[in-house]
C-alpha cells in the first residue's frame, strides 16, 4: 500500500474522539484513517490495555515512534495482531458485525471502548515461565517497525 501522510497534518497531543470511534468500529488506522489488513499493529500498555484504542499500519506504527511525543516517551510493546485478539470493553473486537447495525457505527455503538488484548496476563505468565521470551508468540513481534526512509514524513 502506498500513501501520502503529511505529518505536520497530524494532531500528536491530541484526540480526535469522532475520528477514534471510526477507527474503533470500522478496523482502520488510527493515524492515517485507512483501512487496516487482516493483522494490524497496537501499542500496549504493561497491563495489555491498547494504548489510544486503535491499531495501525506497521508504516504508520514507524512515524508514530518516531514523532508522537506520548510514545517517544513511554515504553510498551508494539505487537502485531488480528481482530480476533482484542477486547473492546471486555467485548471480543471480532463479535461487532456490521450486518447487525443499529446506528451509523454497527453494532459497535456510538461510544469509544476500552481496547485490550485477550489473555495478555495468562499469556505473559506463560512465556516468562516457560522460556524466558518477551513476545507472546501468538500475538507476533516486539520489536520496533524500522524508522522511516530518508523521505522523512512521507509514506
């Protein structure tokens, strides 16, 4: 896939709710707005809560590293995952259908979730005591998309 992404175009410090909510029920990327493969990226926090309730592009993951000033200054696992493996208010993602609509959003509703990963704390437990791996291996690598091409702020 190939787009333009104009960073400076991008609100780093803030949240745009309405934007946040489509992106929640439609499975899009919540920095570029467009659709998401079947396996996107997430930000998690310790706990297994997604960090800003979205997934992303793996190139839009890159840009987000390197300019948003929330993840520049945190540390939390960039995991690569499906629908299937994220809770929204404890909800499987995968159970909001869009043939079930009752509203613009589908079944989904018109208010923002709570992301998380399932299983996060049995499956970290798991991997810690078993064989002393970071990365669940459900759920796909840790580390770090690379850092953009030399085309800075441009994808």
């Amino acid at each position: 896939m190939t787009f333009m992404l104009d960073i400076e175009d991008v609100w780093w410090a803030t949240v745009d709710t309405p934007r946040l909510l489509r992106c929640q029920a439609e499975w899009l990327c919540q920095l570029c707005g467009l659709e998401l493969p079947a396996r996107a990226w997430v930000v998690v926090e310790p706990d297994g809560e997604v960090v800003s309730g979205a997934a992303l592009h793996r190139d839009c993951l890159t840009l987000a590293n390197r300019w948003c000033p929330h993840l520049r200054l945190a540390t939390y696992e960039q995991v690569e995952v499906d629908r299937t493996r994220i809770l929204a208010d404890d909800v499987p993602l995968d159970s909001f259908a869009a043939e079930d609509a009752i509203d613009e959003w589908g079944s989904y509703g018109d208010g923002l979730r709570r992301w998380a990963i399932a299983e996060w704390a049995e499956l970290h437990l798991m991997q810690h005591s078993s064989s002393g791996r970071d990365t669940p291996p459900m759920l796909g690598p840790t580390t770090s998309p690379p850092m953009p091409t030399p085309a800075e702020g441009w994808i």
